[in-house]
C-alpha cells in the first residue's frame, strides 16, 4: 500500500515561509476523512497534504511531539496508512487543526 507521501509529486521548495520555517515541499489541497488509530482514538479530516506531512482537523485532542498510527481514506476510496507526529496544533471551536510530519 503507498502512502500519501510518496504520492506527492516533489520538487522545488516553496518560496513561502510559514512562522519563519521555510517548507520542505509543496502542499496541495487533498480532502479525505481520517481515523488516529494510536495512540488515542480520533476522527477528523484531512485539508492538505505534501510529501512531509499532513493538515488535519481532529475531533479530540492531540499532543505536542506525540506519534500518531492514521488511517486516510481518499476520495474513490483509496487508503493509507500513515505514521506522523504532531509538530503543532490549534483548538478551534469545533475541534482542532492539527499539523503533522510523517515518520519514516
């Protein structure tokens, strides 16, 4: 089963700097639903992915540093297993963004 980081198409960095990090590659608009499998147990959904990591809103809390086990359902129900860590996050109203850097 391919995940979705070597799915991505690489190439140039972006020129963007995000809170003074520059990116390692690009994003792109990729809408799923995904389930955390581990450490806790989660729901949510996924809004952009790269060849470095993940997007996600989240119905339950994640941690700082904390290695996540996904699974990621695409559109035309395509699937991946992912593991990433969570390299920062924001509680919203109705749940959380979370931002996530595959492991390998």
């Amino acid at each position: 089963m391919q995940t979705i980081g070597s799915m991505m198409p690489t190439g140039p960095q972006d020129d963007l700097v995000h809170r003074g990090a520059r990116r390692q590659s690009t994003r792109y608009p990729v809408h799923g639903e995904v389930s955390v499998t581990s450490p806790i147990q989660a729901e949510g959904f996924l809004f952009n992915a790269s060849a470095g990591g993940l997007r996600l809103a989240l119905d339950h809390p994640v941690e700082l540093g904390a290695q996540l086990e996904l699974q990621v359902r695409l559109a035309g129900y395509r699937s991946s297993s992912e593991r990433a860590e969570v390299v920062w996050t924001r509680e919203q109203p109705d749940g959380w963004l979370v931002g996530l850097r595959f492991l390998t």
